[in-house]
C-alpha cells in the first residue's frame, strides 16, 4: 500500500513538472520578444546577478533534453537570446533607454510629472508597458530600415567595383590582343610600304619613258 501510495505521489509530482514546463514555455513564447525583460519575466533596472541566475532557473526547467514539449527548443532560444541581449551593455543601455523614453512619453501624454501618485499606480504600470512595446516596435522598424539601406549602399558600391574590375579586364585584354598581333601589324605595314614603294617607282619609269618619247 505504501509502495502504492509513493508510485503515485511520484507520478503527481511529474505531472505538476511537466505542467510547469509547459507553462513556462507558453509564456515565453507569449511574452513580447522585442523585451528581453518580458522574455526573462524580469524588471528592468535589475542587477546582472539576478539575469544570469533567473536565466539558468528557466533554462534547467524548459529545456529540449528536459521535456517533450515539441515548443521547448523555440522557447529555449528565445530564453538565450534574452539572456544574451541582457548581459550585453550596450544592447542593454539601449533598451533601457527605450524602456525610459516609453516613460516619458506617457508622463508627457497625461501631463504627469515625477511627483504624480499615478505613476505608482498598477494601471500606469500596464501602459508602461504597452507603450514599451510600441518604442520598441518603432525602433526595431527603423534598424530594419537602416540596414536595408546600408546593404542597398553595399550593393551599389559592390556593382560599382565590379563594373571597375570588368572595366580593367578589358583593358587588360586590348593589351595583350594588341600586343599579340604587334608582329602581324608590323609585317602588313612593311608589306604595304615595299608594295606602296615599288608602284612608285614602276609610275616614276612611266612617266620617264612618256617623256623620252
């Protein structure tokens, strides 16, 4: 009975983990991934500490080799992509400084300044948030933008430098036909001056014997 009782204690408790997994990687894969905050369920502003033990925490309970959760290797990913954005300082003080401007987009918004009781509220909180998503959105709009124009900058000077190496092939190609037939040139301009010599002077005795008679 005991022996019963503890098989399924134990299955129970497999249960609740795998319900746990599970849980977990809904919610990552819910979470905005533009926010490596959400993505980790992190608050901003925490020490590098805090992102690297919550992120081996999730990391040890979603992952693929841990589960049979068929989302658990996109879940895993974006998890280490976060953590990645996260412990990097200069993506960080960019997203922060995202997470900031939402702020102060919503005080300017509703005329709120730092002393205003609303900016403890939770409701202040979820549009926080929302407007978040909104900076990051636009921001990651315009890095796309940025970029697609740089590789169109790359593209034209790509072509730009390949019209310049086809251009000196060519030329590099006159040359060497050129200097190919140099000896043909050579003997068809000789050929024609000896040819061009000899009627002269067959005309020069003509015109002697014309006057001889």
């Amino acid at each position: 009975m005991a022996d019963d009782e503890s098989a399924a204690l134990d299955a129970l408790e497999r249960e609740a983990s795998e319900f746990n997994k599970d849980a977990e990687i809904d919610r990552i894969l819910k979470a905005f991934r533009l926010d490596p905050y959400a993505v980790l369920d992190l608050q901003p502003g925490v020490p590098a500490s805090d992102i690297k033990l919550q992120y081996r925490k999730k990391s040890l309970l979603i992952h693929p080799d841990k589960t049979s959760n068929p989302a658990a290797p996109e879940a895993f990913d974006r998890l280490k992509k976060a953590e990645t954005t996260l412990v990097d300082d200069g993506a960080r003080e960019k997203l922060d400084e995202a997470i900031a401007d939402a702020r102060q987009l919503l005080m300017r918004e509703h005329k709120y300044t730092v002393d205003s009781p609303e900016l403890r509220t939770d409701a202040f909180k979820a549009q926080w948030r929302e407007k978040t998503k909104l900076v990051l959105m636009e921001n990651e709009v315009r890095r796309r933008k940025q970029l697609k124009g740089q590789l169109a900058d790359e593209g034209r000077q790509q072509r730009k430098e390949d019209d310049e190496l086809e251009t000196r092939k060519r030329r590099r190609e006159h040359e060497t036909q050129w200097e190919q037939t140099r000896d043909g040139r050579i003997n068809s301009w000789r050929d024609f001056k000896k040819g061009h010599a000899g009627k002269e002077e067959e005309r020069k005795k003509k015109k002697k014997l014309k006057v001889i008679g």
